[in-house]
C-alpha cells in the first residue's frame, strides 16, 4: 500500500475508534450482567443484546465469555504457564522450575498492569464474580502440581506436588495485593512475589527428602 505523505486518514482513524468503542461496549455490558444475573446465568447471547450488536461481533472481539471477565493478559495464563513449565530442563529442581515458568506470566509492561489493576477493582466491587477469578488460581494450582508430579514420581495429590504448587499461586495472589498501590509497576509486583515464593518454598526441601526417605523404607 502507498501512503502519499501528508494524506488524511480519518476512514482508518473512525474505523479503529468503532472498535474500540465495541470492545468496551461488550466489555461494560458484559461486567453489568454478570453483577445483574450471576456469570453462569450470563449468555454470549445476553451480552451481544445488551451491547446491541450481533453474537458474530462478540466473536470478532472475545473467544468466549469467560475472555470478556478475564480480559486478554489472564485469558491464556494456564496455557501459557503449561507451555513454560514443558520447556523446563529436565534435570532442573522443581523448586526452580516453578519459579521461572511464573516468571514467564508475570504482568509484563503497564499496559497489562493497567488491565489487571482495574479487573481486580470490579472483582473487589462485585465479590459475586470472585469465584470466576479464584479458577484461575485453581487452574494453575493444577498446572504446577501436576508437573511437579512427573518431575519427581510422586502423585498429584501428594504433599510434595501441592505445597510446591500452592507456594506458587500464594505467592502470585499476594503480588496482586500490591496492584492497590498506585505506584506498584510490574517490576515491584515480581519482587514481591519471588520474596513470597522463596519464603514459602524454604523448608520443602525437608519435606522432599522426608517423603522420599519414607519411601525407601
């Protein structure tokens, strides 16, 4: 395509803007309902209404409901954590595995900062739409106790895997207590939670030794 220098571009200009404007239509009808109603009695279909658009608009914008609550940063975070912890070497401890895949979906710059803070702001409004985000953490909870399982032969539910896995997600929960700083940037946010993990994750190398002790008896 060749611009001529100096040539307006106000078609682009509104069409950007038109999307804009969607997005955050569906997003603030989207937030609306699922204070009004419940998110599980929330439709795709009620949001679409709501906003006066049609349901294949919805889609152009968000990959599901759950994507509109979520927003685009935590949307994927379970995927990509799971992509992280595979890339891990194999010979590396599972203590310093699970450090570095959290590193990896870590609030990245302070456009995603910006994004979580004011999720985290309805969520503290609207306690009704709490359960929706704690399956998050859940979901990462499982993530990690489930390599952490393959890394050492134990089971998922054993005491090794779980506290390994609920270092790690405590830790990224008290890092997002910061995100009511105003002057927390995402720097601080990955201090707080490394001090929090190492903190956590100090005395489970006893608990490792224990429980492998235990089974060679």
């Amino acid at each position: 395509m060749v611009t001529v220098p100096g040539t307006p571009r106000p078609i682009c200009g509104r069409r950007e803007r038109k999307k804009q404007e969607t997005r955050a239509a569906l997003e603030a009808a989207a937030l609306r309902l699922f204070a009004e109603r419940g998110y599980e009695r929330t439709t795709v279909e009620d949001i679409a209404d709501a906003a006066e658009v049609a349901v294949r608009t919805f889609f152009r914008y968000f990959s599901s409901k759950q994507h509109v609550l979520f927003g685009d940063v935590a949307h994927t975070i379970v995927s990509r954590l799971r992509a992280a912890l595979a890339e891990r070497p194999a010979g590396e401890p599972p203590v310093e595995a699970v450090r570095a895949a959290m590193d990896t979906v870590d609030i990245a710059d302070y456009d995603q900062h910006r994004q979580i803070s004011a999720r985290m702001r309805i969520v503290q409004q609207l306690p009704e739409l709490l359960p929706a985000y704690q399956m998050i953490f859940h979901e990462m909870h499982e993530a990690i106790a489930e390599f952490v399982a393959a890394r050492t032969g134990e089971s998922v539910s054993a005491l090794y895997p779980q506290l390994l896995a609920g270092a790690a997600t405590l830790s990224g929960r008290a890092a997002l207590c910061e995100l009511d700083n105003d002057e927390a940037s995402p720097q601080r946010l990955r201090e707080v939670r490394h001090h929090a993990y190492d903190a956590l994750t100090s005395g489970l190398g006893q608990i490792s030794a224990g429980t492998a002790a235990g089974r060679d008896r």
